[in-house]
C-alpha cells in the first residue's frame, strides 16, 4: 500500500510539471516516435455451453476459452477453473459439449478441436479433425445419439452442415457435407451464410439456423431436408439463433426498422413451421436496427417460457402463452451489446456473458 501511495504522488508532481510547461517543450517538439498499439484484445464472450449443470465453457474473439464452476456457499459469482487458447489464435465461433469429458470448438477455417477432461479435472487437447476449408469455419455445433450410435453435426460459415459419426471420444469420421444455402437468399447488405445454431428437435431432427434466411429441418445421420422455410417473407436480415421446446420455435434476427419484428414464434406440431407470433424486443424504437443476439426457451412445452438477449444490453424475459409472445421483464446485463446466453442441461438455470458473467433462476 506505501508503495502504491508514493506512486500516485510521483505521478501527480509529474503531471504537474507537464501541465506548467511552455507550449514549445511539449508533445509536437520532443524527439521521439509515436507510440504504436502492438495488438487488440478482445474480451467480449462468442459463445457458451455448459459442461454439466455445476460447471460451463465460454468462447471468446480472443481465441481463448475459459471453463466456470457455479458459485458455492460463500461465494459470490462463477468462479474460473480453466482457460486455454486455440491453436489457430482465431476467434472461437463454435464451442460445443459432446459430453461432460469432452468440448469441440471452432480452430479456424478447416478443423475443429478436441479437449477432453482429465482425471485432475481439467481439459486438455485430445486431437484435432480436419475438414475442407471451403465450407468455411465453424459457427455452430450440436451433439446427438440416436439409435445407440453417437453423431456430431457442425454449421459452417458458408451455408454448409457437416456430419460427424463419434467413433470415440475424441475421433470424429466426416459421413456428410450437406449445402444449406437457400436459392433465395435475403437481400441483406452482406451476403453471409453462417449457420449460427443447431438445435435438436424430436428424436433424429436438427433445425439448421443461416444467416441467409431460411429455416431447414434435416434427419440425423442422413442429411435429408425435411422441411425449409422462409423465417418472414420480408425479412432483411439473416436468424442469429433459435430455440426448441418440444414443438414450440424461437427465431432471433435482427429487425431493421419500426415495422420490423426479431422475435418469431413457430408452432410445428404439423410438421412444418406454422407463424404463430412476432414481437419486437426494443425499448429505444429510434433505433434503425435492433439486434436480438440470442433465445433460449425453457420450462415445459406446456408452459414455455423463454430469454432473449439483445443489443441494448438487455436480457428479457417472457412466456408463451396460447400461441402469443408474451413479455413479462427486462433486465439490463452489459452497457451494450448483446450477451450470449445457455441453459443449463438439466435445470433452467441460466448463464448470460457480455462483459460480466451472471447466472439467473426462474422464478415462477
């Protein structure tokens, strides 16, 4: 503490003396070159799952991934186990759980990574599974077994799905590259086909996520479209994620305007999307465009309630009820910018990360 104090009154006396000096002695006369950043860290959280329901893994721009325990008695928040970087130093787009040993994660444009849990309880790099570059890094993953047999499917940048057979812990064999683009993409300002989220939907399905607009059910492992659809005829912007609970789907987007919505409720008990709801998650509506980043639904298919984060910085909160989107809070969790958010495996508990980490329980 001394030292600290004798440091902050050396710096005052120097500021002192720069601020007294004549015009002509300083910045724009001194001798010296200027001083050049040597590099940017960005500490802003991509993406997160949880590993089981006491510990999760997030994924930053910066390539590093850092796994968290919940708090126990006594302490006041997550608390960081583990942190790692990619091999690639490429920002982490995918990080997905196969199971509680083993994560997967985006190492740039042509492989994934594997690490799994030791016995001392930490992660460690079991391997990595090369894929053609052109399908474009890793944007989202989701893990399945069906039938006794263990599948891992991965999003890619640009528009397609890769399909994985798990032969053992760490070695994933490519049975399928299926292309996703829509042959009418959105006329959004960039042309992205990222596929952001993949998430299961009865016992074989996975509802595939793309920036360029569409809406696709595929069967696992075969790869066979089961339905495609546009998420809003006029929509100007591509889906950020979606969220499943038994039939009920939740589709995040971005609205562009005050007539815009970017949040849809789709009933697919039919088999198929049917539009049931839209709601437009702002409370600035002077915005041009209001980004909502990420859904999660949870509860029951009978009482469906759901979060969603978007880039006010606010985490909303809200409930399905008879086919209608219904908002019931909003809470402010980050200056801006939206949080990533996930659900815990088998609780509702909830992990948000911007710029801080938090974790929220429903209450009724």
């Amino acid at each position: 503490m001394a030292f600290r104090y004798v440091a902050l009154r050396m710096a005052a006396a120097l500021f002192g003396a720069i601020a007294s000096a004549p015009l002509a002695a300083r910045a724009a006369d001194l001798a010296a070159p200027a001083i050049a950043a040597a590099g940017t860290t960005h500490n802003r959280a991509q993406v997160l799952d949880w590993i089981d329901d006491t510990r999760f893994a997030l994924g930053r721009w910066d390539g590093t991934v850092s796994v968290f325990r919940v708090p126990r008695a006594g302490e006041s928040g997550p608390v960081v186990e583990q942190a790692w970087a990619a091999a690639s130093g490429r920002g982490i787009e995918m990080l997905t759980t196969i199971d509680a040993r083993v994560v997967v994660v985006s190492d740039g444009p042509d492989r994934l990574a594997l690490w799994k849990q030791g016995r001392d309880g930490r992660f460690a790099p079991a391997g990595t599974q090369r894929h053609a570059p052109e399908v474009g890094t890793a944007n989202s993953g989701a893990a399945l077994r069906i039938d006794g047999e263990d599948w891992f499917v991965s999003g890619h940048e640009n528009g397609h799905v890769l399909i994985w057979k798990r032969h053992s812990d760490t070695r994933l064999a490519l049975v399928k590259s299926v292309d996703l683009h829509s042959a009418n993409p959105i006329a959004a300002p960039y042309p992205l086909k990222n596929i952001r989220d993949l998430v299961r939907w009865r016992d074989r399905y996975l509802i595939a996520a793309s920036e360029d607009g569409d809406l696709v059910a595929l069967e696992i492992p075969g790869g066979r479209e089961i339905f495609r659809r546009r998420y809003n005829a006029e929509a100007k912007r591509g889906i950020n994620d979606v969220a499943v609970l038994g039939d009920w789907l939740l589709v995040a987007n971005c609205a562009v305007g005050a007539g815009d919505r970017n949040l849809w409720l789709f009933d697919l008990a039919g088999g198929a999307p049917q539009l049931r709801d839209a709601a437009n998650l702002a409370l600035d509506t002077q915005r041009s465009q209001v980004f909502n980043f990420e859904v999660e639904l949870v509860g029951s298919p009978a009482q469906p309630a759901f979060f969603s984060s978007t880039e006010e910085g606010l985490l909303w909160r809200g409930t399905v009820d008879d086919g209608r989107i219904v908002v019931s809070g909003v809470t402010k969790v980050a200056p801006d910018g939206g949080a990533v958010l996930d659900k815990a495996p088998s609780s509702d508990t909830l992990a948000a990360a911007a710029y801080q980490i938090l974790l929220f329980k429903p209450t009724p």
